[in-house]
C-alpha cells in the first residue's frame, strides 16, 4: 500500500492502567501526566485512595482520641476561644462542645464529597491560571486528573497520622489540624505559639511541597507549556495562601 502513496494508520498509543499510573506518580511522573495529556483522565483510583485512607484515620482517631477529647483539644489550643467559653454558663457551653463533636464528625464523614469540591475549586483556579496567564492548552479535565494524582503523597502522610496514634500519642495533645510530624508546626504547642508564626511553620510541609512539585510537573505537562512555568503557577498560588494565613494569624493572634 506505501508504494500506492498510502501511508499507514499508526496505530492509537494504549493508556496506562490506573495502577500504572500511580506507581509512576511516584518513580516516573512525567509518564503518568504524558498519559493524562493523551486524553487517558480517569481518576477512579486515587481517589479511592483517599477516601479508604481517609475513613481509616477516622476510625483510628475515635478509636485512640474520641471526637469528643478532639473537641475538648482544638479548643484548648486556642486560647482566646477557651477564654470565651469560660465566660458562658455550663448549659451553653455543653451544647456548643456538642455541636463542635457534630461537625468534626461531620467532616469526617463529607470525606468523600469535600475532597471532591477542594480538587475541583483548585483545578478550576490552576486551569484558568496555566491558560490564560501562561498560554497552556491545558483542558480542565486534564487539570483535575492532574490533581488528582499529584496529590497522591498525601496518602502517605495520612498513614503516618495513623501509626502515630497506634504508638500511643497522649489523647490531650493530639491536634487534628497537625496530626503527622511532617511540617515544624507539629512541633509546637498552637496554646504557646503566635499564630502567624504557627500558620507559617505548619504551611511547611514536607508532603505538601511534594505535592506540590509534582502539581508543577502535571500541569505543565498537560498544558504544553514549560515546567518553570508549571512550578511558577502551582508555588504561586501556594505563597499567596501560606501569606494569607500568616497574615490571618497576625490579625487574630
């Protein structure tokens, strides 16, 4: 047929297995972002992940601490709000430590659909971002897979929440906004540190830069432009937040 001018049909490279690309998330991203870019954006997996991971930690924390002790903690850690539930009288302040166990079990069980709504939120802001700032060709549900997969690390940080709290963590000092010893700020007592520095030191993470780098390589990828321009879109929007809550901090601290 080459020899009538016809040239063949190449034929459609297969996508990865969701398996594949997880594991690559982790020794070769590039191959699991050049996937997605190849219209390969199924998702499924990882945010399996998530939510396993995340019921696990859920159970473990009722197991260990009780939501009732994480109530009790979040409000001894904060000083101007312990102050002012003082200054109630007992009846008051029992319901409102009732409604503080409701939603923090609450949040527990919108896993799922709250992970759903962070992803699809920041997808849709590095989307809008990696386009029209940096002239990507990014689709937004090139992004959102992306997401998705680069967020993968944080599984790992979840676990270690979990082991933590299976060596025996004090039940009083546990903190379930800093509950893994990946960032400084789980070396300080929120109670004894101004809560600008403390937003700062937790903002530091180990895991979340990681993340965050690998954020950087999948939009990039997916939006054709280059990697700098990926890092440079992804740390961006993470400094404005980490001022954002040191500034916060300083308001209110």
């Amino acid at each position: 047929m080459s020899d009538l001018g016809v040239q063949p049909v190449a034929e459609a490279t297969p996508g990865l297995s969701q398996w594949q690309r997880v594991s690559n998330t982790f020794t070769a991203p590039s191959k699991t972002f050049e996937d997605i870019k190849r219209g390969h954006r199924s998702w499924w997996l990882p945010f399996l992940f998530y939510v396993v991971i995340g019921y696990a930690f859920f159970a473990a924390v009722n197991q260990k601490i009780g939501m009732t002790t994480v109530a009790e903690n979040q409000i001894r850690m904060d000083p101007k709000t312990e102050e002012r539930l003082a200054q109630v009288p007992p009846e008051q302040r029992a319901v409102q430590m009732k409604w503080s166990v409701y939603i923090t079990e609450g949040i527990f069980a919108a896993t799922p659909l709250l992970t759903l709504i962070i992803v699809a939120v920041g997808s849709l802001v590095l989307w809008g971002t990696i386009n029209f700032v940096f002239g990507g060709k990014a689709s937004y549900g090139g992004v959102f897979a992306a997401w998705m997969f680069a967020s993968l690390p944080s599984i790992f940080k979840t676990l270690l929440g979990i082991v933590v709290l299976y060596a025996g963590t004090a039940p009083e000092s546990f903190n379930i906004k800093n509950f893994a010893p990946t960032n400084v700020g789980a070396f300080l007592n929120p109670a004894d540190t101004n809560k600008a520095l403390y937003s700062l030191a937790s903002s530091l993470d180990i895991i979340t830069i990681w993340s965050l780098i690998l954020m950087g390589i999948g939009v990039a990828i997916v939006a054709g432009v280059k990697r700098s321009s990926g890092y440079i879109a992804v740390f961006g929007w993470w400094a404005i937040m980490v001022i954002g809550g040191v500034l916060f901090g300083l308001v209110t601290g």
